[in-house]
C-alpha cells in the first residue's frame, strides 16, 4: 500500500468518525450489515463476476443501455436480491431455509461435475 493510500485512508476515516450521524442511520446500519457479507461473496466469486459481465453486456449491447446506467441498474439489484435473502433468513426457520438453500447449492454443485 502506497503512504498516500494509507493517508487519504486514514483521513476519510477520521472525516467519517466525526460526523455526528443520527440514530436511524445507525439503525440502519446495524440492519443492512448482515446482508453486505451475502455481496460480498457474489462479488468474490469468478461465477459472480461472470454473471455481472453478462448482464451489462446484455443491456448495453441488446438494449442499448449506458454502461453506468447498466452498472447502476445491476449494483442496485444485486444488492437488494442479497438484502431480501438475508431478511428471508431472518423471519423464516433457519432450518427449513437453510436446507433449502444448501439443497439448491448442492445440485448446481453436482451438476457441474465439481463433487
């Protein structure tokens, strides 16, 4: 990491940490925090990422869509699709859910010869 990187880093924190934020913000975040680790592993994953690539080609070359507009469009999706899985898990028996969930993993698992 570059000193300017660390700087610029440990000035946008201390900017950040001084601001007197309102309670609902705070709320929020506690709320949101949860779902982040869900695109976080969409984002960490080649398939992810081919999925992402996909779909901006599909709407910038078939729709002629602008690539920010298309980027923005996919972000904004992909991060309420995770936050309504996370909220899904949440109010529903983990259990039944996450049997669900590993059940559907597992079969696309299997169905690309990887187990």
């Amino acid at each position: 990491i570059s000193p300017f990187a660390m700087g610029l880093a440990i000035a946008v924190f201390a900017v950040f940490k001084s601001i007197r934020w309102p309670t609902w913000i705070g709320r929020l975040a506690v709320f949101l925090g949860p779902s982040m680790f869900a695109v976080y592993l969409y984002h960490a994953e080649v398939e992810g990422r081919d999925v992402v690539a996909k779909l901006a080609n599909l709407l910038i070359n078939h729709f002629g869509i602008p690539c920010f507009v298309s980027q923005l469009i996919i972000g904004l999706s992909l991060f309420v699709g995770c936050i309504v899985m996370d909220v899904v898990l949440r109010r529903f028996p983990y259990r039944s859910v996450a049997w669900g969930l590993s059940r559907c993993a597992f079969l696309i698992w299997e169905k690309k010869g990887v187990g």
